[in-house]
C-alpha cells in the first residue's frame, strides 16, 4: 500500500511515497531550482533520505534526490548520484545543490507571473460559457462503438458473409485441386 502523508509543517513523513514526492518535487524544482519544500533538511523527514537511513542500508541516506543538484556547465547528462551523502557532516565534496525551498520558489515564480496566471484562469472559465466546451465528447468509447455497430451493422454483415464465402470457396477449390492432384498419381502407377 502506498501512502503519502503531508504533515501540518509541510514535511513529507512517509518512507514509500517518498518516489511519488520525489517525482512531484523533481518536476516541480527543474523550473524553480529548489530543494525540499523548506530547504534541503527537510529530506530529514524522510525515511530513505535522514540520516538514520544509513543504518539500513538507503543509499540515499544524509543526502538529497538528484533534483536538488546544480547542474555543471558542461554536463550532459544529468548525474542521478549527485546528492549522495551531501548533508552529511563529514562530506568533503563540492556541495553543488540548491538550498532555496520549492515552496518559496514557487511564491517568487507566482509573483513573476501573477498576470499570465490570472489571463489563463479567467480565459478558461470564460471558454468553458461559450461553445469550445461542446468539442468535449461526453459520450465514452463503449457506447460509440455500440451505436457505431448498430448504425453499420448491415455493411458489418455483408462483409463477414462476403469473407465466409470466400473461405468456403477457397477450400472448395482447394480441395478440387487435391482431388485432381490424387487423380493424375493414380494415371501414373
């Protein structure tokens, strides 16, 4: 079973939704280059990325997911161990992640685009009034095929009839061919 649970200080507190956060923070943190929802010490919270971790053997343990990390100028492709060990006190490497929070992150970038967030909800809602909303089809695939069927089941006929006498006659002529094929090895012997 998998669950997620968000406590009341915006931390993450379970260890098997920790890919399902992983994933969100990750897309969420590839625009806002951010860590955590607070910082980096919030992974503290997670069973795969606290410290303890280490006494069980998380690889992940004192570090932060890969979505954390700066990207290097010349990188081309992304190094998914990047946020080993990085919070760890003894870490001797160069500590290359992003110490701001998503969720300040994603204040800022709101504020930048308070106006093309708002034309693009007022937009919506003012689309949704007019005839745009009728392109949706509101009828699910079973039911369109089944009308579908009923409106053509004639041709639907015809062609399954059409394809049963041409196998019929296939194997008629077949057979009149295996007949011939018996009656000439007869002439020979």
């Amino acid at each position: 079973m998998l669950v997620c649970r968000f406590d009341s200080d915006n931390s993450v507190n379970s260890g098997t939704a920790a890919s399902i956060l992983h994933t969100l923070l990750y897309v969420s943190s590839l625009p806002l280059q951010c860590c955590g929802i607070e910082g980096p010490k919030d992974w503290d919270r997670n069973n795969y990325f606290n410290c303890s971790s280490s006494d069980i053997g998380s690889r992940e343990a004192c570090g932060v997911p890969f979505s954390c990390c700066k990207r290097k100028p010349n990188e081309i492709i992304k190094n998914k161990q990047c946020g080993y060990d990085v919070r760890k006190p003894s870490y001797t490497g160069e500590r290359s992640i992003y110490e701001r929070g998503c969720l300040r992150a994603g204040e800022e970038w709101l504020e930048l685009n308070l106006v093309s967030v708002a034309g693009t909800v007022v937009s919506t809602m003012v689309l949704q009034n007019f005839e745009v909303a009728k392109v949706i089809y509101e009828k699910g695939c079973i039911q369109a095929g089944e009308e579908w069927v009923e409106r053509n089941l004639l041709a639907i006929v015809t062609g399954a009839v059409a394809t049963a006498f041409a196998q019929i006659l296939g194997i008629c002529f077949a057979q009149n061919l295996r007949a011939d094929i018996f009656a000439q090895k007869a002439k020979w012997h």
